[in-house]
C-alpha cells in the first residue's frame, strides 16, 4: 500500500494518504483546506485518484479539506453520521467498511472526544488512524463538543487497546514533531491512559487540563459541518493569467502546450549558461538569457508587463529561478519538463546551426 504522512504546521494537524498501488485508488483521512493544493499535486504526481476523503470527527481547529477535494477531484466525503452533517457522502458508524481497490479500512466508534469520532483501523489491523480520541503519549481533551472523559476512556479501551500491541497508531494532531506510536506503546508509556489507570485517573487527569479553546473554533466547527463548504465562492486559479498548477514541492509551473499556444502572452527566461544554448535542445525562439547564478543581481533586468516562464535544460534549474522571480514580487511560472519536454513534443526551436 502506498502511504503518506503530511503536516499542517498551523494546527499541527496529519493528513494521511492511503493508496492501492494495482488499481491507483486513493483515500485521504483528515484533509486540510488550506493544503489542497500540496495534497493534490501528491495525487497527480503519483498518478492517484481520490477515491475518499475521511475525517475523523468535525475538528475545531482547521477546516477540513472535504469538501475542496470533492468540488475539485471528484472524491467522496466519509464522516460518522452521527453529526447529521452536510454534504456527506457516506454517514458511517462503528464496523463499516471503506474500500479503495483491494484494501479496506473500517471504523470503529471511539467518542469521547466529541460524540461522532472514529478511529480507521486497516484490514490487516497493522494501523490505525485514532483522530483525536487517542494521541501519542495523550488524549483528546473531553471539554466541549459533547466530549466526555468515561466515554473516551471506554472507547480507547474497547476500541482501540483491543487491537494489536504491534498495531501503529497514527493520530491527527502532535504538538511536539511524534510522527508514529503503537498500541502496546500507549499502553504501557500514555500518562493519562496506560499502565494501570483507571476511569476515575483517566476522567481527573482530562478534567484538570485547563485548557483555552482552539483558536478557529468559532470558525472551524460550522465550516465542518458542512463539510468544510465555504460560505462565499473561493478563488480556484493558482494564477490568474494561465493555469498554473503548484507542484509537491511548491513549485508554480505550467505546461509547455499552454506556453507554445500562448507565447506571446508570456516573457520567456532561459537561465541557463549562454555556451549550453549550443546544446542539441537549442532555445526557444525570443527567449531572453539570464542565467540562474546572475539572476538575483539581475532581476531589474527582467521584464514585468508579461508573466514570465523560466526555462532551464530539464526544468530544475528554472524551478529555483520560479522561487527567486515570484520572491521578487514577480508573477512567474516553471515550464514544466524544460527544454528536455520541448523537443520531446516537437515543438520549433533555435539551434546554433540554424542562426
């Protein structure tokens, strides 16, 4: 199975990707909205498609990416029904089953946290997405949202500590950079939960944090009530002048067959040495040559009243130049591939034999 873990350092929140290798079938549990354009391009780029996304429970300090994903991908949005939510695709309970070609994930019940939490338990029982019910040396607070610490302590019990010492626990949020706990860990090291606690230990402990409430509440809650819809339409285009896409690694880009459709709407950047336009992949005819190495003492040099698209040999280079330009408060893009994806298209170019 393909497996990702991603971080929101905002409300330190885990998304996690889920995908079958054989079918490309995806799933995304705990999405975050202001990172839909990272997860995305993480599906493109390893040729997935979202099949699902899952949330744990209606969380209170982001805003899910539910909804954005569905609106955008296609993807259909899983959540416990017990929250009577909108836009839910699927309003599932304790021992259903969410399948992404030939692997599964099934819920279990664990409220406590908030009254509709579940926990993601895969079908082989080696992994288990806990929400905000169980955390890594921790629990979910019980103070609001219908919370309530002997429930909690019930469903970690039943629910959760009933699976496999060797089972890894994977939570939706850690303030202190744990990535990854196991069963038999929490068990034996969690303060509030392990070794020999009791309800009553478990229910004083929760009801003695003190905690202030998240930040986004009065926001996240009835934005995750609805699946993370926004209230007024959002702004889809990463650019305004051309469909730029943002990459994994953030990079802004753009493909070579918008740029040739549209060339004279864009100003192109080579930045690569003046003695490599000599090469068999030759330049695009009007390119303007600033290479990378010169381009921060140079950017006066660049004009401003078009786009500009960077162009290096295979697109790295240009991908560095992208960061420098748009740092530079200047609208720019990528071209995707460089000149390598070019020549691979056929498309016209200027060689040193033909100048």
């Amino acid at each position: 199975m393909i497996f990702r873990q991603l971080f929101d350092s905002v409300s330190s929140t885990y998304t996690y990707l889920l995908a079958d290798p054989t079918s490309h079938e995806a799933v995304l549990v705990d999405p975050v909205f202001e990172h839909h354009e990272r997860d995305s391009a993480l599906l493109r780029e390893l040729d997935l498609k979202l099949a699902y996304t899952l949330d744990t429970h209606v969380h209170a300090d982001h805003v899910s990416g539910a909804w954005l994903m569905k609106h955008k991908l296609g993807s259909k949005i899983v959540l416990s029904g017990r929250y009577g939510a909108d836009n839910v695709d699927m309003g599932i309970d304790h021992g259903d089953a969410v399948r992404f070609g030939d692997y599964v994930v099934t819920a279990r019940a664990t409220p406590g946290h908030t009254a509709g939490c579940l926990s993601y338990v895969s079908g082989d029982e080696s992994i288990v997405f806990t929400g905000d019910a169980l955390l890594i040396r921790g629990a979910g607070r019980t103070d609001f949202q219908g919370g309530d610490g002997a429930t909690l302590y019930r469903s970690i019990k039943e629910q959760i500590f009933t699976l496999p010492d060797a089972c890894l626990v994977y939570p939706a949020h850690d303030y202190d950079g744990r990535t990854v706990s196991s069963v038999g860990e929490e068990k034996r090291h969690n303060p509030r939960i392990g070794g020999s606690a009791r309800e009553q230990d478990f229910v004083g402990f929760m009801n003695s944090l003190g905690l202030a409430h998240p930040k986004k509440i009065a926001v996240a809650v009835p934005a995750n009530m609805r699946c993370g819809e926004p209230e007024a339409e959002i702004d889809e285009a990463v650019a305004s002048w051309g469909p730029v896409t943002l990459s994994y690694a953030a990079i802004h880009q753009i493909d070579p067959e918008w740029v040739l459709d549209h060339r004279d709407a864009v100003h192109l950047l080579d930045v690569r040495k003046a003695h490599e336009l000599q090469d068999v992949t030759g330049q695009i005819e009007g390119v303007q040559l600033l290479p990378l190495d010169e381009l921060r003492e140079r950017l006066d040099e660049v004009p401003r009243d078009k786009p500009v698209v960077a162009v290096c040999h295979a697109g790295s280079r240009s991908a560095q130049a992208t960061r420098i330009l748009r740092g530079a408060g200047v609208e720019a893009a990528n071209l995707v591939g460089g000149m390598v994806r070019w020549n691979e298209l056929s498309f016209p170019v200027v060689r040193a034999d033909e100048s």
